[in-house]
C-alpha cells in the first residue's frame, strides 16, 4: 500500500513538474521584464494554461485550475501595482501618471478578454 501511494505521488509530482516549467517560466520572463510587453506575454501564459487543462492527468480538475488561474491573476495584480504604484503616481507628472493607468487598464483589460476568450 506504502509503495503503491508513493509511486502514485510520485507520478502526480512528474506530471505537475513537466506541466508547470513552461509556465514558470514565462511568468518569470513577466517579473524581470518590460510592463509594456506584457500583454504579448500574457497570450503565451494562457496558451500554456490551455495546454495543462488538456493534457495534464492532475491539473485537468477545475478546483486545481481556479487555484492556477488565481495564483496567476494574482501575479498580474502586483506586477500592475508595481508599474502603476500610488507613490509613483503622485510623484509624476499628470500626464505621465494618466499614460501609466490607461496602459494598465488596457493590459488588465486584455488579461480578462484572454481569459473569456478561452473560457468559452
């Protein structure tokens, strides 16, 4: 029984290693990167969380993906947060300030429309 839980531990950890390294990644390149690239980015994280949903036997499971999907938006929200930062607003010029919200919003609106376009 021992031998049968850890080999099957042990091929649910394969799965997830080989199915999660592309993802990890690319939402690496997103940390180190330029925000105004992100969006092209974007498209190959959600192309990536496509290809787990279809072929991963362990993140196939709608609960495991929410939590995915989650962690990833999540990460998106503090790379905006980042770019867009309240001290970093009040700091800049008007001008500036309001090119770095609507660059934002038109990235987490981009995110969203990935998103649905994939959900459907």
């Amino acid at each position: 029984k021992m031998f049968n839980d850890v080999r099957a531990a042990f091929i649910e950890a394969n799965d997830i290693s080989l199915y999660l390294k592309p993802l990890r990644r690319q939402l690496e390149s997103l940390d180190g990167g330029d925000y105004a690239e992100i969006e092209d980015q974007l498209t190959s994280v959600m192309h990536i969380v496509c290809i787990i949903w279809a072929n991963s036997e362990f993140y196939c499971q709608p609960a495991r993906l929410v939590v995915l999907l989650q962690e990833i938006c999540n990460f998106v929200m503090e790379l905006t947060k980042a770019f867009v930062g309240p001290e970093e607003i009040f700091r800049s010029e008007p001008e500036e300030a309001q090119e770095k919200v609507v660059e934002a919003l038109k990235v987490c609106r981009n995110f969203r429309k990935l998103y649905d376009d994939r959900k459907a």
